[in-house]
C-alpha cells in the first residue's frame, strides 16, 4: 500500500517526489508536465485546462510500467510543485490517475 500526500515546493521531507518541469529527480521528470503546458496555463488560464489535461494524460500514458512500479513501491510519496493547492495542477491531476489506476494506493493530503 501506498500512501500518496502533495505539497507545495518547499516541503522538505525525504519521501518528496519534484515533479516540476524544472525537476531533476529521475522519475520525478516523468511526471513533469511540458514548458508548452505550463505556458499555454499561464497565458491563457481556465482556457487551457482541457488541453492541458488532454496532455498530461498522454505523459502519464507513456510513463513506463517499471517506473509506475517504483514509485508504488514506495510505502510514503509526497509530490511536489510550485503551484497553491487551490490551483489548477498537474499534481491533483497525477493524484487523480494514480489512485483510480492503482487502487491499493491511498490519498492522505495535503502536507504543507
């Protein structure tokens, strides 16, 4: 079982996963969405959503099996980005796809 939490950036625990588009964890980048995405959100706002969301889900899609086994693998995971927790993200977004796919994964909240 996987207990799943996000926060924001500067969280400091050891179980933090950075899965910015500027992150340099290994597996984190897989998660990370597009500089195009970011951008496309930025500029544009609730416009962008569904083709932001239309996106990540082909990231997700093609993030291998040994990778998402990995990271399941882990009993505690805290996902990290730069975003509020109020906002659009691709963090709630990946939260959303793991604990649908994988259903022995759990949802904790939010860290801080």
């Amino acid at each position: 079982m996987t207990n799943l939490y996000t926060a924001h950036y500067r969280y400091p625990g050891t179980d933090r996963l950075d899965i910015t588009v500027k992150g340099q964890h290994e597996f984190g980048r897989l998660f990370a969405p597009t500089w195009d995405m970011v951008m496309a959100v930025k500029h544009h706002g609730i416009k962008a959503h569904q083709y932001y969301i239309n996106e990540y889900d082909k990231i997700l899609n093609n993030v291998p099996s040994s990778v998402w086994q990995n990271l399941l693998d882990t009993d505690i995971i805290t996902l990290v980005c730069f975003c509020r927790r109020q906002d659009f993200c691709h963090r709630n977004l990946l939260v959303e796809y793991i604990t649908r796919t994988f259903p022995n994964t759990f949802y904790r909240g939010f860290k801080g």
